[in-house]
C-alpha cells in the first residue's frame, strides 16, 4: 500500500499492467491493453462483429484435463504421461472466472456454458456453479462425458446448476470403450443421466459425434433408446478441431444422412428453432415422443449466425473453435485492471471478429495450426 500526499491509501496491484512500458510490437496483448485504458467509465452495452453477430454465449474451459481420452478429442497417442497440461498458477481461479463471466454478462452474454475438458474434474467445480448462478438472468449449463455425473448431480443442481449436456458415443459397450479409449463403460455414463434427470438437470442433451465405421451403427439404436424419455439426443458431424486427430473429409456422416437413417425407422418431421443462433437443427418424431437434433457444422456451416466466444483454461479469449490464437484477458485480470476497461477490451475484439472457418474449410484450412478442444472448450 502506499500512501499518496493528500494521504489517501491506494492499493498496488501485484503486476500493475496499467503503467507498465510497453515494448513496440507487442502484439495482440499491447492492443488489449490499449482497449482497455480506452475509457474506464465506458457503459457497458452489447457489442455485434463485422458480421453483426452479437457476443451472446460464452463456454468456459474450466480444466483442460480429461479422465478420456477419446479419439477423435484427445488421441492418446498425444495425450499421454508426457503431455504437458497447464500448471496450476496458469489456471484461473474460481474468482478469475466468475468475474470475467460477470463482466461479459454485461456486455450482452445470455447463456455460460461450463466445458473442458472434463469440467467435472475440476477440484468443488460446484462453487464456480454457485457463483456463476448468482450472475442472474443467465442460462447457466454444462457439458459432461457424465463419469462422474452419477456423485455430482445433486450438487451440482443444488449449486444452481440448471441444465447439463451428456456425451455418449454408442449405447454398444464395445464401441463406446473403444472410443474413449480409457474402457468406460456405457453403463456408468447412463447412471449419469438418470441421476441427473432425477437432480432435476433437465431437459437433458445427450451428444453423439458420428464418425464414420466407427459408431454410425449405433445411430438409429440411440436415437430409440432415448425416444419417449424427455431426453434430447444431438448427432454431431465429426469436426478437424484441433491438429492431433488425423481428421478426415470421409470420416464425416453427414447431418442429412443421419436424419435419413432415423426416419427411414422412427418418422421424423422438421422442428422450428427455439432461438437464433442454435447450433442445432430439431427434429421431432412425427409420433410426438420426443425429438432430436443434428449438428451440421461441416456441412451446413452455421458461422452466420455464431454468437459463441470461447475462454481457456488459462484465460485466454477465442472468438472461434477453430482459431489459432487467444487474447490474454488473464493479463488484464491480473494486471490490475477495471472491470469497465476489460469490456472495453472485450468489446475490442468482438467488435473486428471475423470468424467463418467452417463456411471457408477446405484442404488447406484443415492443415492450419488449431488449438485443440479440450484447452478451449467444446
Ligand atoms: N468432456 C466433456 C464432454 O465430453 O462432454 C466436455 C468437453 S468436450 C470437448 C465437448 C463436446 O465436444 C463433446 O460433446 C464432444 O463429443 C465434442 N467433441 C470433441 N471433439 C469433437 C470433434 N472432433 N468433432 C465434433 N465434436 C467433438
Ligand atoms: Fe474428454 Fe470430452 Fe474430449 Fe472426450 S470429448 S476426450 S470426454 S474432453
Ligand atoms: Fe462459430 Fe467458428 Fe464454428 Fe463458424 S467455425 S460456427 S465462427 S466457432
């Protein structure tokens, strides 16, 4: 603390980054950092990119450690003892985290999706929840590989949890062992889901990526395992996220392929959009028992309408899945910043996001250097 010479007290921040000099050519951080001394008494107001997307959900990768290690997510051949996760001090804290979500619920956020990795790992993640569930009129969810869902449901609704996603590959014990890759059976995962539903997390999302010859058999079993029981099973076309999956083009089932297969069984009928911007298209049997949905996001791109913007483990600021680069809002969280001056620095970079990567994937995308999932967040 130091005392000035009208004798008030001011607190020093451990790294003041407010004053530090700023070498030329620092990069994204320098124009962060000039965002946010723009203007400290900035009013916060909702912000839209060059494409008039506005900043409405925000998925937050709480640990970018995972208890699997499936295929096509974190192939053990790359995540394996060697690996090197991000160190404790990187992480940010419960605190950290509630914070930014605050400060991006200010700038127009409406819906905090809390992922990884396997967000449940993270050591009383149910306090973030509480803390998180606090911010208000936020739809506040979470996405799970449900292995540990069965002991942390009830905590997690009681935090103030409101809904959760569940990723199941294949109701076959075989091929979903083999897809996780660490031999966790289904039976477990579907534990889960029960305790879940009985927590009172509904309506329950249960993602399936499709890959092809590996689980696209168990489509059509899924979709009627789940039919009737309120729960709403999401097929997802494989995606070249990250760099260590060995994506390829005729690996994809396509979205449309997939809905062929259920009707051609279980009638389907389009189903409107709940909102704008909804990665899913909903389908519902035509039987009314349900519905489901298909996530095309190889081939029927939806950037247009993309209003997600994604923080790491350790901070860092993604307006894409499939960027290359973050913007360090951990500095300025650290550096002993306001609040008003890192939506300002928010604002900064949502305003010339430019993202479209699956409307411009071809080849050569597929081959750029990527951050992988589990560090950004699913
Ligand atoms: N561990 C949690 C889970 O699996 O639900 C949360 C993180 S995970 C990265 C989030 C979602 O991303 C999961 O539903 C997973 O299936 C999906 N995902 C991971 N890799 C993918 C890929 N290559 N293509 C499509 N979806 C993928
Ligand atoms: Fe882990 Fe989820 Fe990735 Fe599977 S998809 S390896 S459960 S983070
Ligand atoms: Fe959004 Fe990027 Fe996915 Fe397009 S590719 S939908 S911009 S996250």
């Amino acid at each position: 603390m130091r005392i000035d010479s009208k004798g008030m007290a001011t607190i020093i921040p451990i790294a003041d980054l407010r004053k530090a000099p700023r070498p030329k050519a620092r990069g994204d951080l320098d124009a962060l950092l000039d965002a946010a001394a723009d203007d400290e008494t900035a009013r916060a107001s909702p912000v839209g990119d060059t494409l008039g997307r506005p900043l409405r959900d925000l998925r937050i990768s709480v640990t970018d450690r995972c208890n699997f290690r499936c295929v096509y997510c974190m192939p053990k051949d790359v995540f394996d003892a060697n690996f090197a996760f991000l160190p404790h001090a990187e992480i940010l804290s419960f605190e950290e985290i509630a914070r930014v979500a605050r400060i991006f619920v200010e700038r127009g956020v409406q819906k905090i999706r809390l992922t990884g990795g396997e967000p449940l790992l993270r050591r009383n993640v149910e306090r973030l929840v509480e803390m998180l569930a606090k911010l208000g009129d936020v739809d506040l969810t979470l996405t799970t590989n449900g292995a540990l869902l069965a002991k942390k449901a009830r905590s997690l609704a009681a935090a103030g949890l409101k809904r959760v996603t569940v990723s199941l590959d294949s109701l076959d014990d075989a091929t979903f062992r083999a897809m996780n890759d660490v031999d966790f059976p289904v039976a477990k995962v579907l534990e889960g889901i029960d305790a879940a539903a009985a927590a009172g997390l509904a309506p329950i999302k249960i993602n399936m990526v499709v890959k092809r010859g590996t689980n696209d058999s168990s489509v059509v079993p899924m979709a009627r395992h789940f039919r009737g029981t309120g729960h709403i099973v999401r097929f997802i076309e494989y995606m070249d996220v990250g760099a260590t999956n060995g994506w390829r083009m005729d690996d994809v089932v396509p979205a449309a392929e997939v809905v062929r297969a259920i009707d051609a069984e279980l009638p389907l009928e389009n189903a409107d959009r709940n909102y704008g911007g909804e990665v899913a298209q909903r389908w519902k049997y035509r039987d009314g028992s349900g519905e489901i949905g298909v996530i095309a996001s190889v081939t029927q791109a939806f950037c247009r309408d993309c209003t997600r913007a994604r923080l790491s483990t350790d901070g860092k600021l993604y307006t894409c899945l499939f960027a290359t680069a973050g913007h360090d809002l951990r500095a300025l969280l650290r550096g002993g910043f306001a609040d008003a001056q890192i939506g300002n620095a928010i604002a900064a970079v949502w305003k010339v996001r430019v993202d479209r990567y699956s409307e411009i994937r071809s080849a050569n995308t597929v081959r750029l250097p990527k951050v992988e999932m589990s560090y950004i967040g699913g």
